[in-house]
C-alpha cells in the first residue's frame, strides 16, 4: 500500500488532471436515462500522475433500469446501495480498502441509525476494512419518497504507472 507522502508526492509531481465519469451499468443505470432525466456522472475519476481519485455521488438502492428497489426494507436497501458501490468502484479497479470517506443520508435518522450502524459494521468486517474510512452521517429528504438511505463516498488509490502527461 502506498504512503500518504508517496501519494501526495504522485499529486504533487502531476503537471495535468485527467477526468473521466464513471459508470456500472450492469448495476445501475446512468442519471440522464431515468425516465425524468438527471444531470450528474454516478461517479468521476481523477488521475493526478499515478494516483486516482474517485468522487463517488450519492447512490442509492437503484436497479440497474432505475427503479427503486427494496421498498420499505431499510436493510436490504443499504445492502444494495452498498452493492452499486462497490460495482462503481470495481469498474475503476478500486476496492472498500480504497475508500477514504463516506458521507450517509438517512431520510430518518433516528429510526433506522442503529440498522445503519449493525448492517455498515457488517458490512466493513466483510471488506476486512483497516482502517475504516472517514464518515458522517445526515438526516436528510432523500430524492425519492421511498429512498431511506443514499451514501456517497472518496476513493483514493495508485495506478501501476504514472499517466500520460
């Protein structure tokens, strides 16, 4: 694993910013094809010289035709976010252990906080995650009425080689 000085020494030496948007189809679909379209890239990835950042937006428990799924189950829902996750970041060569940062919307917080917590904590030991990543957690109106939980996250990893520059 490479050194926070390593990586931030890759950052410093990089002389351009190449971006991407990133997408995972086989798990969820792109914004803009929704049936009432939204702008904005599932996620972005940047390359500063040979280390990638990941900007991962909000994600929810979406199918991949952009239907809600798991209606009412706050579990199963999490898990799903959880799953279009990790198919993002898989689609960048990433993993959980690359993940930085994590921002986590509930529509109820004070409800489904502790089913949060025992399904993420699960979660994260499946990922054999060490450290864990950097999280708050925000009660918010999530963009569907039957959305319960929407996660965002930063990913931080080295390719093998540096970029063209």
């Amino acid at each position: 694993m490479m050194t926070m000085s390593e990586m931030l020494e890759g950052v410093m030496a990089a002389t351009t910013i190449e971006k991407k948007a990133v997408c995972a189809p086989r798990a969820l679909n792109e914004a803009y094809d929704y049936e009432r379209p939204s702008s904005f890239s599932r996620a972005m990835r940047l390359e500063f010289g040979n280390v990638v950042v990941l900007l991962i937006s909000g994600t929810a428990s979406i199918g991949a035709n952009g239907e809600s799924l798991h209606v009412g189950d706050f579990p199963a829902q999490l898990r799903r976010t959880f799953d279009n996750i990790t198919a993002l970041l898989e689609s960048e060569g990433a993993s959980w252990k690359d993940v930085v940062r994590t921002t986590c919307y509930l529509r109820d917080i004070e409800r489904d906080y502790a089913a949060f917590n025992e399904e993420r904590t699960a979660f994260y030991r499946e990922q054999e995650l060490d450290p864990l990543p950097a999280s708050t957690g925000i009660q918010a109106i999530l963009c569907r009425p039957e959305l319960l939980v929407e996660i965002e996250g930063i990913a931080v990893f080295h390719t093998s080689a540096p970029t063209k520059e």
